[in-house]
C-alpha cells in the first residue's frame, strides 16, 4: 500500500509539467512572458528569457548575454503558458486518486484489538453473569 501511495504522489508531481502548453506568439505579446523560442530564418532556435520588444527588435537574454534580434529575422515565436484545461482535469484526477487512496487505507480491515474475556478471568467483575 505504500509504495501505491508514493508512486501516486511521485505521479502528480511529475505531472505537474503537463500542466503547461507551448503556444504561438507574436512580437505584440511576447513581452508577457518569462521566456521565449524563436525560430531564426536558419531554423536555429533560441531561447530567450526575459524577452522585450523596442521598435521593432525583439531584445532579451540568450544563455546570459543580451541579445538584440531584428523583427525581420523572426520566423517564429512560441511560449509556454499554463493551460487551464489540462490544470483542471490533474486537479480533479489527483482529488480523485487521493480520495481512492484514502477509502482504500481506511476500508483495508485495519488492527482490531483482540477480544478477552474478562469474566472467565474475574467472574466477580460488575456486569459479568455468574455461571452454573
């Protein structure tokens, strides 16, 4: 039963990931993101952290040095965002799974203390019938 509840757990986290899509961009709205791919005209594609756009060159931080590249060399740019559908059905699928987990601990037959008879050992004792 352990091990099914540490690999449940280990299971949403790593799903945590799934939670995020990668989407198109254009140069109007890539501003808003913490990071950015672009697709230059030789297919090379860089990431970007910080990206900003001043005029018309998309300016940002290419594996720690700042970068300048113009709107004409953008083939394309994608982000990655939270996708709130894929957010929604983990969280329903993880409650889900906690609470199967939950009935399965508590249904699973847990320690009964084991029943003694205390008049066999004290017939005396307030509540116990005498025998005959």
């Amino acid at each position: 039963m352990r091990i099914a509840i540490c690999s449940a757990v280990a299971i949403m986290i790593l799903s945590v990931a799934g939670c995020k899509s990668m989407r198109p961009s254009n140069l109007t709205t890539v501003g808003t993101a913490h990071r950015a791919w672009v697709t230059l005209p030789d297919r090379k594609v860089v990431l970007i952290n910080g990206p900003k756009v001043i005029n018309d060159t998309l300016v940002g931080y290419v594996e720690g040095k700042y970068e300048e590249i113009p709107a004409s060399d953008v083939k394309q740019i994608r982000v990655k965002e939270w996708n709130r559908g894929k957010t929604a059905l983990l969280g329903i699928l993880g409650l889900a799974a906690l609470g199967g987990a939950t009935y399965a601990i508590t249904s699973s037959g847990g320690y009964t203390p084991p029943q003694i008879d205390f008049c066999m050992n004290d017939p005396g004792r307030p509540g116990c019938q005498p025998t005959q």
